[in-house]
C-alpha cells in the first residue's frame, strides 16, 4: 500500500505545483495599478475599478520614488531589438479562474525614452480607433501583432453566463542574475491589480468587431515610420555595368510591378568583400549569382507605403554565362515598416 501511497502524493505535490506555477511573483513595493475608461494620460485620475462589458478599459501603472521601469522590472536583462512587459490578463468568477489567459502576452515598449519613465499607460479593452498597445506572442515581435488582451478572452470558456466578473490584471517580467541566469518566478517584478467586470451577452458582437479592428489599428501603425531612414539618403555605387543605377530602377520597377508594388524610391546598401556570390546546390553546381548588397526600397502598395528591401541575383545558364538581372528576394507586399506616403521624398 506504500508505494501507490507514495504515488499518489506525488502527482498531488506536482499538480499543485503546476496550477500555482508563475503565480506568486514578487510585488514592486509601493507600485500601484489604475484602471479607467478613458486613456489615461500624465495621471491616474479619473480612475476606476468597476465596468461594464460595453466599456472601454485602460491601465496605468505607477512606481514610486520617481523610480524608472527599467529599474524597477529590471529590463537590462532584456536581449531583443525592443523592450516590453510581460501582461497576463485572466477572467474570473466566484473566486475560480474561467477560461485561460491571454496567449499575446509580450507588450511592447518600443521608444526607449519610455522605460526611463516612472509610469506606464496600456490598453486592456480600447477604443479600437484609438488602440495603442501591441502585444505579441514572441518577446523579438517578429509574428503577428494583438490589442487589447480581454478582447482575447471573450469567449464562451472565459465568459459562460452573465454577471459579474473579476479581471486580473498582471504586469511583470522575468529576470536573470548577475550570471545571466533566470532566477526563481518568486523574484519576478511585478504590479497586480483586479478590477470588477460586468459581463452581458449582448455586448458580444460590438466586442468582437471591435477586436478586429483593434488589432488592425496596430498591425497598421506599430512600426509605422515617422520619415524615411537615413540610409536612403546615401546610395552605394556599384562597379559592374550591369549594376548601374538606372539598370536597377528598371529591373526594381519591372520585377515588383508583377506583384503590384509601384517602386518610389531606392538605394543600394553598403557592403563588403565581393561583389556577386555564387549559390550552389548540394552537388556543387552552380545555381545562380548573388548581389551582395541589398537594396533598400520605399514602395507603394495599393494605398499605403512601405519601407523594404530586395535582393538581386541571376540565374546561371551554363557554359560560364547568366541570365539577366532579376529580383530573386523581397519584402512582401505588406510585410514592410509603413510610412505615410506624404512623408516620402
């Protein structure tokens, strides 16, 4: 009878351990969290802790001592091109959890002036029209891009009846020791709050159309650019005939029309070692010839404008000779970063 004993209190220990994994974390002292229904701005005032599910619902986090985010969450561990914060949202009801939380969980803090700040204003249910908060699945930003994380958790398993509904609302991160290694989720910084949340079915389809377009909103100025890169300003000179400027601008406007992206503008980048670089297959023969140096476009499709790049090549056709100049490699029609096209000179 031991052992099944013995067993049995085991998958107890690691069940318990599971359902509390990442739930005890390690509270900024006198950081405080405020919830309203209007964007917050250099305040907390207006703020709230009671709405309704035709509501809109913003956050606000506030450190003490003019304390700085980068200090207080200790983000000079953070080894991605941006900083963020990790941002759980979760449902529950009656003091049980309904529902998982948000899966977008990486918010972005894309200006560094930001992190310096001793305050943090984010989105939990904006107005999609004006929803700023990006929120990813991966802490580089390089998948696709959410608002809002509650709009997520608007669903049957989150939200099965109505009535009141209690929100938790988490911001942390996790962090490494002076070796670099992750300490224990008891040491992450975090500020926590909950706010109350009436929740009525007929809100559903306002509530979805508006995630929708929260989530375009985003995806459309995140990393929208406020000019055009210094880059452009400057083209290299290639020494190869077939490589001269006018040649490029006319395979660039020839190859990305097919794809119906008009070319405004574009400069070769700078490089080093050779010229063209040879691609072979897994038998050594010659597949094709690489520019080396990318060029870097600003295109317009259909009607925004983009900034991106293209690599150039020619296919090998033997006896020691290639074809013409082609676009083998771009950034796709609306993969690049946006920019007004009034910005575009």
């Amino acid at each position: 009878m031991k052992k099944p004993l013995i067993a049995l209190i085991a998958m107890l220990c690691v069940a318990m351990h599971a359902s509390s994994q990442y739930e005890i974390m390690l509270p900024i002292p006198g950081a405080k969290m405020y919830f309203s229904d209007k964007p917050f701005t250099n305040s907390h005032e207006g703020a709230k802790t009671s709405f309704k599910s035709d509501d809109f619902i913003y956050g606000r986090i506030e450190l003490p001592n003019n304390q700085t985010l980068l200090d207080a969450f200790k983000m000079s561990s953070i080894k991605t091109q941006y900083y963020y914060l990790r941002f759980w949202v979760q449902v529950n009801k009656d003091g049980k959890k309904t529902g998982n939380r948000n899966s977008f969980e990486y918010l972005l803090i894309k200006n560094e002036e930001d992190v310096k700040k001793s305050y943090l204003n984010f989105d939990i249910l904006p107005n999609p029209t004006a929803a700023t908060s990006a929120l990813c699945g991966l802490d580089d930003f390089t998948s696709a891009i959410a608002t809002g994380p509650l709009y997520s958790l608007i669903n049957p398993a989150s939200f099965p009846e109505n009535g009141e509904y209690s929100i938790q609302t988490r911001l942390f991160l996790n962090t490494v020791d002076g070796w670099g290694k992750s300490v224990s989720e008891e040491n992450w910084p975090e500020v926590i709050d909950e706010f109350k949340f009436q929740f009525d079915t007929k809100d559903i389809a306002a509530l979805k159309k508006n995630s929708e377009a929260g989530i375009d909103m985003v995806q459309k100025n995140t990393f929208r650019l406020s000019k055009i890169p210094d880059y452009f300003s400057k083209s290299t000179t290639l020494p190869d005939p077939a490589l001269s400027t006018a040649n490029i601008g006319a395979v660039l406007k020839r190859d990305l029309a097919s794809g119906n992206m008009k070319v405004i503008k574009f400069a070769v980048g700078e490089y080093t070692g050779p010229l063209w670089r040879i691609q072979k297959n897994e038998l050594g023969l010659i597949l094709r010839r690489h520019v080396t140096p990318i060029v870097n476009i600003v295109y317009q499709f259909q009607d925004d404008c983009y900034v991106g790049d293209a690599n150039l090549w020619q296919e090998y056709i033997g006896g020691g000779k290639y074809g013409g100049l082609v676009v083998g490699e771009r950034t796709c029609n609306s993969c690049g970063q946006k920019i007004d096209c009034t910005k575009v000179k």
